[in-house]
C-alpha cells in the first residue's frame, strides 16, 4: 500500500482561504492617547498627583480632540513614582540641586499624554500609568 503525498499547494490550501476570506485586524493598542483634565495631590506627597483624563484622537488636521464616547478615568505618573522620599525628585533630580524658588510640577490641565494600563499590588485593580518626565519650574531670582 503505497501512501500519497500532499503537494505543496494542497498544503498551503487552508490558509490561502483563511487569508482571502477574513479581514486583517490591527493588534490591540498598548496605550491610549489622552487629554489631561484636573488632578488632586496625593497626600502622601506633594510632588505626586493623581490625573483626570479622557481618551483623545487625532482629528484630519492633526489636532488632538476628546474622542466621543471614549474611554476615561484616572492615572498617575511614572516619572513621579520616584518621588517618595526627600532625596530624589522627577527621575533622578537631586532636591538639593534644584535651585530656591524651584520644585517638581503636576502635569498642566489639557496637555495630551500617553498612558498604559497596569495593575496595582495584590489587588490586580486597574491601574493607568501617565508615560511622561515630570517637569520642574520656578523663577529665578534677580
């Protein structure tokens, strides 16, 4: 009894119709686009916030608007997971280097961000983290 091999083509048969047939869909996004809205400091230290945000699109003249319907909530930032202590602020900035008259910011009220979703410890609640660098401002003396 001798057995037949499959060709080549025969092989591939299946998927050529699985690819004529279905339509491509784009893997999931890993982050949103979103629109900053009002924040409220942590209390456990002046230099974290906790971030309103709705998710945002890129409309066809390149301008970020809320999505209708979009996904929204809140967030912290990455770049002030650091700020815990007194040593080190905004990744890595010394406190002791940074000038009188200077500190650590909150992310402004309608800027745009990008965040990803995590979760927190043993809970595994839902958690957005903000993917930015925390700004440090002030005015100089004369």
């Amino acid at each position: 009894m001798s057995r037949g091999k499959r060709s080549v083509l025969g092989r591939g048969e299946a998927d050529i119709e699985r690819v004529r047939t279905k339509v491509y869909v784009p893997p999931p996004v890993e982050g949103l686009l979103v629109k900053i809205g009002s924040s409220s400091a942590i209390a456990s230290n002046p230099y974290m916030f906790l971030y309103e945000w709705s998710e945002c699109q890129v409309d066809a003249n390149y301008r970020p608007v809320v999505k209708t319907n979009g996904l929204g909530g809140l967030a912290i930032s990455i770049s002030e997971l650091g700020n815990y202590g007194t040593a080190y602020v905004a990744h890595g900035v010394a406190n002791a280097n940074i000038p009188a008259g200077f500190a650590p910011v909150k992310i402004n009220s309608g800027a745009m961000a990008w965040i990803v979703p995590s979760r927190r410890d043993t809970s595994s609640a839902l958690l957005w983290l903000i993917v930015n660098v925390q700004a440090i401002d002030g005015v100089c003396s004369s």
